[in-house]
C-alpha cells in the first residue's frame, strides 16, 4: 500500500522560526525572550487563521524543550523536536479548546500539570481555540495560571481574542498575529510551486494570494485543490473558473461604469456576469476593495476624483455585502447594491457644497460697493431736499397692519436712489423721509380740512411725486415757531 498524500499545508509548514512569514515582530519577541533568558509562563497568540499561530506554539516550545536548548535556532531532527513537531511529544500537550471546553477538563489539566515533565525541560500545554472555553471553565484555570508550577508554560491560541476573559488575557504576554500580505503569500507559493514542478502563472499566483485573505494556510490549500484541477499547469482563466471569480480587469471596467453613471451598462454587465455564473458576494468584495483603492489615491492626489463621492459609494458597498451574502436573492440584492452606490455617488453633501461656493467665492473680484450694501448698518439716507421756510412737510412710509409684532430675518436691502429734487415750482417748505414709528393719531373734521386745503395748495406734480415715491396720505398739521408740518402718512 503506497503511503498517504499529505497536503501542500502539511509539508510546507515550517520547521524553524527562519521559514514563518510575515510574522518577524513575533519571532523577533521570542527570540530576544530566549537569548536574555526572560521566559513568562503563559503567552496569548491573537490573529487570523492561517497566519502562523499553532505552528509558532510549537517553535517556541520546541525551542525550549530540545536537548541542548533553550535556543531559538534548533537542528532539523532530533527525537524531542521531531515528536513536538508531529505533536506526540508527552511533554507538549496540545488541546482543543472547542471540544475540550469543560470546567472537569480544566480540573484534570490543573491537578496534571503539577507533575515533572517525563522528557523535556518544561511541561508545555498548547490550547488552540481557547475562547471556546466556558466561563467556569476560564474561572477553574485562573489560579493555576496565575500561579503556575516553574515547569509548566502556557500557550493559548484564538482568533476570537474579545471572548476571552479579560482576567485571562491580563496574565497573558499577547501577541499579535498579523494578516500576511499578498506580496508575501505570492513570493511563498512561487517557491512551493517550484519545489513541486508545477508551471503557475505570475496572474494566477495574485489571484490565489488575494483569495487567501491574509492566510498563509488557506493559500496553500487553494494551491492544492487547482493542482488537483488543472495538473502541471496553472492559468489565471482556471483559477476563475474553479472558484467563480471576475477578472480584475473586469472589476476596474465594471468600477468606472459605475463612477461614470452609466445604468443600462451597468445593469448588462451585472446580467452577463450572473450567467456566467460567477460569484457575486465575492465580486461585491472585490469592487469595495477597488472603491478602496480609488478612494485612498483621491485623497494622496484630489485630481483623481472626488473623495467625498468615493467615501459614499464604498458605504453603500459595505452596507450591501450583509444583504448579498444572506438575501434571499443574491443577483436582486447585488443589482440594488450597486445601484444605490452609482445614486449615492451622485449625490453633493451640503458641507461639501457650501466649501464649494465658498472656494469659488475667493476668486471673485472684490466689490466695494457691494460690500458696502451688506455690510452697513446706517439706514439708507435720502439728500434733504431744498429748503424754503415757511412750511415743513414730512413725508412717511404707512405702518403695514398685521396681528402681531414680526421680526424680520434678514434685512432687505434696497437699491441706491437718486437724489430726489422737487420741482422749481414749490412753495417754501422742507420735506423729509423716513419711516414712520408710530400709527397715526386721531384727526378731527376740521383738522382733516385744513390738511387737505393746505395739500391742496401744492402743485400737482409734486404730489403725484410723492405719490409714486412713498403712497403715502396727509394726516397732520403742526406749528414748527412760524412753520407748519404737513406729514403724510
């Protein structure tokens, strides 16, 4: 019987702190904690799956354990090391946190571990999953991991860092696992590829790197499956094919259709992506990630677009990808995502407008005159008109009638007058305008009738002058020393 396949993930897993990727702030800790010799007793490994967590628990703890150690470089076989790394080393007790998530299991790992180690230098227990501990599972362990024996180190792993207790994660030294970047996941695979005499294009490879997510792991398992798929040679047209992916290209086309506005493309494109059975949730992901990018250059370099109508339509993308992944019609949800996108994209914030008008408004010429109608607060002055002695006539704008006092908002600003001039044939008197402040009082007969005999002795076009200036009434007769008053209401 042949022996069995062991996948890429499982071969390719590293053997020395040398071979982990994109972890080099961890790896630098650890090593600098084992050379000066300052080895805490319980270590909380945070991150994404797939980016190195289990694998490092067992470095560290192979560097400790093995014969001539505590080293952070170890031969690549040994019987302690080989059995750590194979996970059958007695000293290493690797546990499920999901399946072993009992307050009983935590007991029985309590009263274990104040035992000597059979082999090694130090009882090592590695809990993977640890947030899937129950609360009185966490509280048994407390003490222990407060308090534990010189011999036993904790080392706990989870990608779920908020669900452990913060009575936990405050005894813990926290590491933080971070996503591998595509560059890196890429650059790993070619060497895997190589390894393994396998024709991968350089497309392909991206692609694959971006499908990862951040997860070294998961790279390699996809790498796997299209090696089981294609063969010898891998295309970038087999990678979108086997896992219903766009092209990038098509995503960017797909991108400016939305920016440019353009519905009925846009709807076509949708439609012809769906029957080509692609996958949209993943298309959704790939477009926000474009609107990303966009947005981060419109930022560096305002010339590439407006940010403003980026930020919005990467909302609306964000927002949409809980309705699109669990709708109960993916292509529906999808096509009113994008749309809404393109609407919101079209849209001009107030804030932003007013910012606008304003920068425009700098590179007006300067008016001085106008200035001068906003910005006064003197009432508007009419040239006194020619005076005669004898009679005084006021002249006032009539009260409007109304319920109850208004206050006006904004002040109306009226346009420059002319001087006004009477005409040459007015009797001696001095005429003035303004606005009256009060109604007007009660005026007996024979009051009315001197008013309007004097008024009478005016000429005609001056009272048809007053008339169209002011549409105003003589209603008041008064005794100025030697001169009367005439006013008009």
């Amino acid at each position: 019987m042949s022996e069995a396949y062991q996948v890429i993930a499982r071969r390719w897993r590293p053997k020395q702190f040398t071979e982990l990727v994109g972890q080099e702030h961890i790896v630098r800790t650890l090593s600098n904690a084992i050379e000066i010799g300052r080895i805490a007793h319980a270590y909380l490994f945070v991150g994404p799956r797939g980016t190195g967590k289990t694998t490092t628990a067992r470095l560290f703890a192979k560097s400790l354990n093995w014969e001539e150690g505590p080293s952070i470089e170890t031969p690549d076989s040994t019987e302690i090391c080989d059995s750590i790394m194979r996970g059958e080393c007695l000293d290493v007790i690797e546990i499920d946190g999901a399946s072993n998530n009992g307050v009983e299991q935590v007991r029985a790992l309590r009263d274990e571990c104040i035992y000597a180690p059979v082999q090694c230098r130090y009882k090592i227990y590695i809990i993977d999953e640890v947030h899937m501990l129950s609360t009185a599972a966490f509280n048994a362990l407390l003490k222990t991991l407060e308090e534990p024996p010189p011999h036993v180190k904790f080392i706990f792993a989870t990608t779920e860092s908020h669900k452990v207790l913060p009575t936990i994660t405050s005894r813990c030294q926290r590491f933080e696992f971070r996503s591998i970047p595509d560059e890196i996941i890429a650059e790993k695979l070619t060497v895997i590829a190589k390894a393994e005499d396998i024709q991968v294009s350089e497309d392909a490879l991206r692609i694959i790197a971006r499908i990862a997510d951040g997860g070294m792991r998961d790279a390699q398992s996809t790498l796997d499956q299209l090696i089981a798929f294609c063969g010898k040679t891998i295309t970038k047209e087999d990678v979108l094919d086997v896992y219903g992916l766009v092209d990038p290209e098509q995503v960017d086309q797909l991108a400016e259709i939305m920016l440019a506005g353009d519905y009925a493309s846009l709807l076509e494109s949708i439609s012809i992506i769906s029957d080509e059975g692609r996958d949209l949730y993943r298309l959704l992901r790939d477009l926000r990630d474009n609107f990303r990018k966009r947005l981060v250059e419109s930022v560096r370099d305002p010339k590439v677009g407006s940010s403003d109508a980026l930020s919005r339509m990467l909302d609306v993308l964000q927002s949409g990808e809980v309705h699109v992944q669990g709708g109960l019609s993916q292509l529906v949800n999808f096509e009113a995502t994008l749309l809404k996108a393109v609407e919101q994209g079209r849209v001009r914030a107030i804030d932003t407008l007013i910012r606008e008008i304003s920068e425009m408004s700098k590179t007006l010429p300067p008016s001085e005159e106008v200035k001068k109608k906003l910005t006064s607060s003197e009432p508007r002055k009419v040239a006194p008109l020619k005076a005669y002695g004898g009679t005084r006539i006021i002249v006032e704008a009539p009260p409007v009638e109304v319920s109850e006092p208004t206050v006006s908002e904004e002040p109306a600003i009226e346009p420059e007058e002319e001087p006004t001039t009477l005409p040459e044939d007015v009797p001696s008197m001095d005429v003035q305008v303004g606005t009256l402040a009060a109604p007007a009082p009660v005026i007996s007969q024979n009051m009315q009738k001197e008013i309007d005999q004097r008024a009478a002795e005016l000429p005609q076009d001056f009272l048809d002058f007053l008339d169209e200036k002011f549409r105003a009434r003589f209603s008041e007769l008064k005794e100025m020393k030697s001169e009367f008053r005439i006013k008009k209401m």
